[in-house]
C-alpha cells in the first residue's frame, strides 16, 4: 500500500493509497489546498514497496517517488518543492501527531486443528486467548474469521470442516462478550493450503482457521 503524510498549517491528512496487485507503478494525485503551508511525504508501504504521487497545485505540479522524499508548497498558486528523503526520525518530528492518529496494523493469528476435527491443538488453545486480547487491546469493530482444511477427505466434506471449524472461533469470541455482528465468517476446506500438498496428504499445517483483528 503506498501511501503519502500530508500536513499543512491549518490541517493535518495522512493520505493512504491502494496497493498495486501489477508490477507498474500507480500514481496519485494530491490536490494543495489554497492556504496555507503545504508538506508532503511519499512513506513505504509495510513491505517497504514505495509508489509515486504528484502533488499538484495552481502552480504547476511535482512527481515524488523515493520513500521519505518530501514535496513542498507555501500556498495554492506557489511553485512546488522537493526534496531529498527525509531520516525516518525528521519524518517523525514533522508529522509524528498525524502518524500516532493512525489505526494499528491488522494482527493475524492463525489456529491450528486437530485431523478431522474441530478441536484445537494444545498450542493453539493458548493462542486463541491471545486473540480475545487483541480484540480487546484493540477494541477492534472488525474481525475475520476464515476455515481451511488439509487434502485428507472428499472436497464436499472439507468445505464443511472448515465451516465448523470457523463457526468453532466465533462462537468461542461471542462467548466472550465480542459483538456477532463485527465477526465475519468464511471458509474455503481445502483450496487455499499454506502449504501445497498432493490430494489425499495430511498436512498439520493446513487445519487452521486465519483469524485477522483490524
């Protein structure tokens, strides 16, 4: 996700900007405002992937595309500055108020499963106390929840497995006291493996259920 801090002296944005899912680069536009002092920096996504901008203005229009690079105006109708990437400390120092307003990264867990089953692994039950945590931590309004299985079983019965599975979470995180109706639900048996697997292989690590708390 590429994404852009944008400060001015009468207002503070962060401006987020969709993720490529090709290899060319997306480039957005960042409009300056009349008044007012306006500063921008191109910030890498979590992967450290780095897109382009063009902050443009009624005086004409800058490209920046190096993560930490800064565009500058005094005004609306003022010629566009850049310059050369700032340390992650200064771009701390310069718009650490609209950095700390930011929501917090996703956390995933992810449990794993007994074979055939939809009881917990002994390591995955204390995990799963972890999750309640982070929703709490968090006070997270959006929680997926997705069932998988392995390659053992019938294609039919694995989607079902995985449902129970899935529906297993969300009745554990109702249990305690997390709104139905933030919990999303979804389940895919045994067509999205972490690991890859002939038909008919047991694979530990596939009997899982990817939790994500937003």
């Amino acid at each position: 996700m590429k994404r852009a801090a944008v400060k001015a002296t009468s207002w503070v944005m962060l401006l987020f900007l969709g993720a490529c899912a090709v290899p060319e680069v997306k480039t957005e536009a960042v409009p300056v405002p009349d008044a007012g002092r306006t500063q921008v920096v191109l910030m890498p996504d979590p992967d450290g992937k780095v897109g382009e901008v063009t902050v443009r203005n009624r005086g004409g229009s800058r490209k920046i595309n190096q993560a930490g690079q800064m565009a500058e105006a005094k005004d609306g109708t003022s010629a566009i500055s850049t310059q050369a990437p700032l340390a992650e400390g200064d771009i701390h120092k310069v718009f650490g108020a609209a950095l700390a307003a930011l929501p917090k990264k996703p956390v995933i867990f992810i449990l794993y499963f007994k074979t055939d089953s939809t009881e917990l692994t002994e390591a995955s039950q204390t995990t799963l106390s972890s999750v309640h945590a982070a929703i709490s931590d968090r006070q997270s309004q959006d929680i997926s929840v997705i069932g998988h299985t392995d390659r053992t079983g019938e294609k039919s019965y694995n989607v079902a497995l995985s449902r129970s599975r899935a529906l297993k979470i969300k009745k554990f995180l109702i249990s305690k006291s997390v709104n139905p109706s933030i919990i999303e639900v979804d389940y895919h048996g045994e067509a999205d493996p972490l690991i890859k697997t002939p038909d008919g292989v047991a694979e530990p690590r596939n009997r899982r259920v990817e939790v994500t708390v937003r």
